[in-house]
C-alpha cells in the first residue's frame, strides 16, 4: 500500500470504518511494528485544546503506563492527531465472550472462577493506575487464540472519547440514574459490580432483575433482592459472585479482594439443588457494546479514490461486480486526510448507502418526518440498516422525548422499513438490536 494510498492516525495506518457515531468514528487498523495485529482505532471528530486537551492526555499517561498485563488488551496508540484529535489504537480479535457463550453456553464453574481470577486482577491492575473501565460486559471481553481473554473498550470513558452507555444489567445501581439520563458515570466498585454480572452469567445464573421487559434492568428496586444461587454450581462460589453484586457500593469487595477470595475458593463446597444451566440468560447476552471492539474480516484491502459524484444524499445504490476483489474503498475526510471505508463487492451489494457514513446518513434522512440520528450502521451482510434516532419531542411530538431504534431492509435502490421480529432473514444483530426474543 503506497504512501499516497493510506491514511494514518499517529502511528496506526486505518483501513476501513466500522462505526460512526456522535462522538468519534471507529476505523479497523495496524501499526508498522505489528502489521499482522488488527487494532480498533478510535478516533474523535472533535479537536480540543486547552484544559479538555490535558484533562486527556493525563488519561493517555496512565494508560500508556499501565503495566502490561495478558488479560488487558494492549494499547497500541494513543494521543492527538496532527489536527488535535485525540485517538486510541487498542489490539483486536475476531469474537468476545458474549459470542463465546451464546455459542458454547454456560462455562464449567472452574472455568469461571479461573476467568474471575484473571479478570478481577486484570481490574485490579487498571484501578490502581488511577482509570476507571466503566463498561465491563461480555461484549467488551475478547476471545484470542486459545480462548485468551482480555478485557478491552477503554473508551467508553475515556475524556474526549466517552459516550453514555444504556441501562443495562451490568450497570451498577448507583450509576443507574446517570445512565437513564444519558451521563457518563463509572467507579471502581461499579466495575466490580459489573465484572461480578459477567462471571453470573458466564455460569448461567437468571437475575430477579433480567427479565423480558427492558425497563427491569433500570429499576433499582428489583436490584435490592437476594442473588439466587445457580443449579448444580458451588453456593461458595455464588455467594462471593452475589457479595460482589451487593446493591450496596460500600459491601462490595475491591477487584483485589474479589481476586483473593476466588484464588483460595476450593470449589468443593455443597452444590445449589437442581441440574446446571445449559444456555445463557438472553438479557445477559448483550452481542454488540457501545462500539466495535472485534474485527470480523481481513483488513488486507486495496484502496481507490471514487470520484465526486458517488457523495450525495440520494446517490444511486450501485452494483460493483467484480468476482475477483474481496473489498473496495472509499473516501471519507478527516483532517484533510482520507480515510479508507468499507464496501462490498458483492454483485447484489447495498453499494454506497453501507460504505460512506455521510451517504448513510442522508439516505436515512430521506425515512424520517423528523428526529436527529444518533447512530447508524449496516448489518455485517449488508442487507439492512439500522439506526438510533433522537425525537426532541417524543415519537408523537410532545412529551419529554424519546430515543427509538428504527431498521430498514435495503431493496435495490429503496430503504423498507422493518416494523417487527416477523421476518426470518433478520441478522443476529439486527435482531438483538430490535430486542426480538
């Protein structure tokens, strides 16, 4: 790849756009020194200065200098582009936890604790560096080779960087105000709770407070009752689970005190009556976090520059019919610098609506009466678009507002928009989004 050909983001060369939204874009990339390593590289639209641009790079110091740990994922890059955007470059792989165990299934109650020890010292190591995670869920936990996992999506609260996450099971219920109202907040004992929510569904155990209505994992009543312990596991090794899950902030254990009680946990105690889980709670399940943190396909692109007219709000869905390119690229500006996005070559492809996030977003546009797009994305077989859409007066224009997740199936050159679960061919991860059963 010539140099006239790639775009850098510090010392990271970026290959194709996974994500955009609001706040940074999230491109897939490598660094000279790792050229076979893929990274997720994080990169914010908006320049800073001042106290906000030191605010970050005292965060990137710490990060930078955390000791280096085989259940962290490696922070590549980070720090300001030469426009002074800040940017953070973080080791990939191809699958998480989450899908590790919607395939698989619950984990034996060894493999847990294991994965318990391995985490919460993982936690342990990033507290004392003075961060915060603010985001631990399966979906943030990377499977490597071997079935290593690591723990990664240090963004979410990075300064800058950071994006509210939803309410969810994983969110401790003293942060549960601030995620109902779209703010960023995290704690150390947060991140235990969270941490804890991961190894409880990594057993296969159902929370009083996951239950099919979504607004469940907000109500921070249901969070008050008794953890129950898991059919046919340890109640030991439940109970120290569930001490990490007080609703209480101040009973939790620290990751390092939560580490200790797992490493001397003989595992040899009474089991809970009943025959083990075979599935995973859905509710537990969360498939996609906040932002992509895994790389699905090769990175081994060949770039071109498109001409001008492939840019518009109501561009024409094009067929690209090559059989023997894998990928092609396009432009999208940062800086001045382009920067290389994904599209398929398939005959039957969805052409430029899923390959330039200013096309994407025009082409949505033209769906809505109204609303403001938060997000949007394509699903990974390019047959469906998906979007988070802010009404500043609610769907029916009054009340306080509302956020809605809308879905439209791409039919040659039309977006039809997909008003239910009914259809057969939804994408798993169309099908979550739309919180389909």
């Amino acid at each position: 790849m010539s140099n006239t050909n790639t775009t850098t983001v510090g010392p990271a060369t970026v290959h194709r756009l996974l994500h955009r939204d609001t706040v940074c874009s999230v491109f897939s990339g490598t660094v000279a020194t790792g050229p076979t390593d893929l990274l997720c590289v994080t990169v914010a639209h908006e320049r800073v200065d001042g106290s906000r641009r030191e605010v970050f790079l005292e965060w990137a110091a710490k990060l930078t200098g955390l000791a280096a740990h085989p259940h962290l994922s490696p922070c590549s890059a980070v720090g300001l582009t030469e426009n002074g955007r800040p940017y953070l470059a973080v080791g990939t792989a191809r699958r998480t936890l989450a899908d590790l165990l919607a395939e698989q299934g619950p984990m034996p109650p060894g493999q847990v604790r294991a994965l318990g020890v391995a985490l919460s010292d993982a936690v342990a190591v990033y507290h004392r560096a003075g961060l915060i995670h603010g985001a631990i869920q399966p979906s943030h936990i990377l499977v490597g080779s071997g079935h290593h996992l690591q723990l990664t999506a240090y963004d979410v609260t990075a300064p800058v960087l950071a994006a509210p996450l939803p309410p969810s099971p994983y969110t401790a219920p003293e942060h549960l105000d601030a995620a109902v109202a779209g703010e960023v907040a995290a704690s150390p004992a947060g991140d235990v709770y969270a941490l804890a929510t991961a190894l409880y569904a990594a057993l296969g155990g159902r929370l009083p407070w996951v239950r099919h209505a979504r607004e469940d994992a907000a109500d921070p009543l249901l969070r008050a009752a008794p953890v129950p312990h898991v059919p046919g596991v340890d109640s030991e090794l439940t109970d120290f689970i569930g001490a990490a899950l007080s609703p209480d902030p101040r009973r939790r254990p620290t990751a390092d005190t939560l580490r200790e009680q797992l490493t001397r946990l003989p595992l040899a105690g009474p089991m809970a009556p009943g025959l083990r889980p075979d599935t995973v709670a859905a509710g537990l399940l969360p498939r996609r976090g906040l932002r992509p943190v895994t790389v699905a396909v090769s990175t081994e692109l060949a770039p071109y520059r498109p001409s001008r007219e492939r840019i518009g709000l109501r561009p024409r869905l094009r067929s690209i019919a090559t059989a023997t390119a894998g990928v092609a690229l396009t432009g999208a500006l940062l800086g001045g610098a382009a920067l290389a996005t994904y599209a398929a070559t398939n005959p039957e492809s969805t052409g430029t609506v899923c390959t330039d996030p200013a096309v994407l977003g025009g082409r949505i546009d033209e769906q809505l009466d109204e609303g403001t797009i938060v997000e949007s994305w394509c699903a990974d077989d390019g047959d469906y678009v998906a979007a988070t859409v802010d009404y500043p007066g609610g769907s029916g224009g009054d009340g306080d507002g509302a956020t809605e997740r809308r879905v439209w199936r791409i039919e040659g050159e039309n977006l039809i928009a997909v008003t239910d679960c009914a259809e057969a061919t939804l994408p798993a991860a169309i099908a979550e989004f739309l919180d389909c059963a």
